[in-house]
C-alpha cells in the first residue's frame, strides 16, 4: 500500500488531473481483477489509448522461447515486425536493466520495452515484458508519456506480485493439508496394524495426543503361542516424508507376520528393513533409530535388535530398574543408513511379573531435562518410585509426571510399558 500511495505522490507532481484520472481509474480496476490475463490485457489496453499503436503485447520469458501472454493491433503487422524487434536475448537485456528501453529498426520502426519488475522481500520478480510499436512517436522527446509508461508498468506489476503470492498461498495451504491428511492417515495406519490384544502380555502407550504423524513408530503383534512382538523406532524427518516412511516401515512389519520364521530372528528382521529403507530412500539423509524384539512370555526371554535406539529399562518385581541391553554387543546402525551395516541379536532372560519401558530419545531427553538441568537419572528413579502402581496406574502417573515437571517438549515422545503376567 504504501508502494502505491509513493506512485500517487509522484503523479500529482507532474501530471496533469485529467491524465492522473486516467491512472487512478486503472489502478482501481486492478483491484477488481484476480489473473495475469486480465492484469495483461487491462495493461495494454489503456496504453493503446495513451498513444497510436500498430501494436501492443506481453511477453514472458520461458527458458527456451517467448511466450506472448495478450497481444492488441494489427497481427499481420506484429507477425512481421517482431522478428525485427523482439528475440529471447533482448527481453534478458531488457529485463536485466530495470528500466524502460528504447530500440528504432529499419522503416523507422520505433518500439519500447517496459520490464514488468517488481521487488518482494530483498527478492526481484520478473513478471514478463510490455513491447510497444507506435506509429511516429519518439518516446525519448516525451517526458509525461514516459512517466505514465512507467507508473503504470509499477502498478501492473506490484498487481503480478499480489496474484504471484495469492497463488503461492494457496498451493502452499493445498499442499499442507495433503500432507495433513496423509500425517493422520499414518496415525490411523498405526493403530489398525498394531494388535491389541498380546498373549501373556500387558501393553500401554505413552505418546503426545497428536492427531497427526509425528515420526514415532511403534508396532505390536501376536506371533504365535505366548510368542509376541514389538517394535519401536523413531523418524528423524518431519511433515510428509515421515508419514511416508512410518506407512512403508508399517507395510513391511505387517507383511513379515506371513513368515513366521523370519519374525523370530530380530537381527534378519533389522537387516530385512535396513536393506528395504535404502534401496528407497537411499540418498535422502533421513536416519530411522529402532528396537525390534521377540517377547516369549512362557520362557520369560526377550531376544531382540537395536538400530541405534535408545536401551530399554526393565523393572524386576522387587522395583530395581536396570537397561535391557547386552554388554558384549554392540549397537547397529540407524535404518536405511548403509546397506552394508551389522545387526547382532541378543536374548536376556526376564524375571516373572516384570516389567519392560521402552522409550524413544525424545521421550528421555524430555524426561531428563528439569528446567536448566539436565540428569539423565531422574526418570530411571521415577520409574523406580511408580512400578508399585498397577500398569495403568504407572501411566496416568507417568503421563502427569512428564506433563508437568516445568519444561516445554523437546521432540514428539514415545513409551512402551510392557508388563509380562505373573
């Protein structure tokens, strides 16, 4: 607005009322218009009445050619002349100047080009070129019809720049919503493949209420028998990509429920979806951490694979809380980082009634952090102090807890509390 009130200023200066007439009556007509054609054919209309024209267009500059946007006068005349005038390289001249140009060719053809140039935050936009062709006018020697040229080429293209935005808006709000939507589907994906009832197996989920994918991954299924298993893993991408990679990740786990064999081999499961992750999303930077485990209630072992994740805790019946993790074994690597990467498999043994939480780094980091101070203790010790609570119980405390120890969330959190029966 302001752009437009300075342009006015300018005007009352040094036009005269009937011709700054003229110019509020086209400004007030682009307010009504919503598309470059109109804005183009506005445009070259009311320069066709400033002057005698043999023609009058706009051209935008594509990578390879010229396209003509609105044309006005005599065809045959422009079709034989604008070979003459107008080529690719000199709109780019045009263009790069800023500014009005002047170019007389045989027959004393005279034409100027107008470059539609406008700024927007630091950045230029090139909304096409004007090229006019009068009939014995020299533009130079014309102060005032330069100065209307020129007003009304800034007011056309400060138009452009209005539409150009509109239209990014939008397509930018169309294309938050599609991702919205396919986020919430992910969810719902999530919840659908995901079992709920586990033979010999209590199975809460501690997560932020979000109605859309947050890049937490978590999984459960009932294999056989007292045989279940679980999976956790966290996405480190956000919006689309990880609703992309949460389905596909999802897809395949419920798909490996069809071999029996395999579902009991945590390692071969880990390299099953390392190998899947990078043949697709090989390249994309994106790093998948998880934990994949086979839970046999009656044998009260748990063998499992770690892809970089965070170690489970444990909570024996007499309230001590320990890592579930295999000292002589190293971490693998996150998913989908290197086709090439080792997972090794380990199976630890669980005392009866115990009680298994399995947490993503966002969940501990957010855990950990106490207003300025952060101690990677405190939630091992609050775990310590619940697991008295029934299951559920244990949550709702959990829930309250992390809700409310005075900081503001770190990353989307994600906890799996396990408990096998008595």
């Amino acid at each position: 607005m302001s752009n437009r009130l300075n342009i006015f200023t300018e005007l009352e200066k040094n036009i005269s009322t009937d011709r700054f007439g003229e110019i509020n009556f086209f400004s007030t007509a682009l307010e009504k218009i919503s598309s470059k054609n109109e804005i183009a054919e506005l445009l070259l209309n009311t320069v066709s009445k400033l002057l005698q024209i043999n023609f009058v267009l706009m051209v935008d500059k594509e990578p390879d050619d010229l396209r003509v946007v609105s044309q006005l006068g005599n065809e045959n005349f422009m079709a034989r002349t604008l070979k003459m005038a107008m080529s690719s390289e000199v709109i780019t001249w045009v263009c790069e100047q800023n500014k009005p140009a002047f170019l007389n060719v045989s027959n004393n053809e005279q034409f100027i080009f107008i470059p539609l140039i406008d700024f927007y935050n630091g950045r230029k936009l090139n909304h096409g070129t004007v090229v006019i062709n009068a009939k014995e006018t020299d533009f130079s020697a014309v102060k005032e019809l330069n100065l209307r040229l020129n007003i009304l080429s800034r007011l056309a293209s400060m138009a452009f720049t209005k539409i150009v935005l509109y239209d990014r808006t939008s397509l930018l709000k169309d294309i938050r919503g599609k991702i919205k939507s396919d986020l919430k589907l992910t969810v719902k994906l999530q919840k659908s493949v995901s079992e709920n009832s586990l033979s010999g197996l209590k199975c809460m989920v501690l997560e932020d209420e979000d109605s859309v994918f947050n890049g937490n991954i978590w999984w459960t299924s009932n294999l056989k028998d007292d045989i279940n298993l679980i999976f956790i893993a966290q996405v480190h991408c956000a919006g689309l990509p990880s609703a992309l990679i949460g389905g596909y990740i999802l897809g395949e786990l419920n798909g490996l429920k069809n071999n029996p064999v395999l579902c009991r081999k945590p390692s071969e499961v880990m390299k099953y979806l390392n190998a899947s992750l990078n043949f697709v999303f090989k390249g994309t930077g994106i790093t998948i951490n998880a934990w994949y485990g086979v839970l046999k209630v009656s044998a009260k072992t748990v063998s499992f694979s770690n892809a970089n994740h965070p170690d489970p805790f444990v909570i024996s019946l007499e309230q001590h809380v320990s890592k579930l993790a295999d000292p002589s074994s190293q971490k693998g690597n996150p998913l989908g980082v290197n086709l090439n990467s080792i997972f090794t498999e380990s199976e630890l043994n669980i005392s009866h009634a115990s009680r298994i939480v399995i947490c993503t780094k966002g969940f501990l980091d957010m855990a950990a952090t106490i207003g300025n101070r952060y101690d990677s203790n405190w939630l091992p010790q609050v775990l310590e102090t619940v697991s008295t609570l029934s299951l559920s119980e244990m949550h709702s405390s959990l829930k309250s807890i992390l809700s409310g120890n005075g900081t503001a969330k770190i990353a989307p959190r994600l906890a799996l509390l396990l408990e096998f029966s008595s």
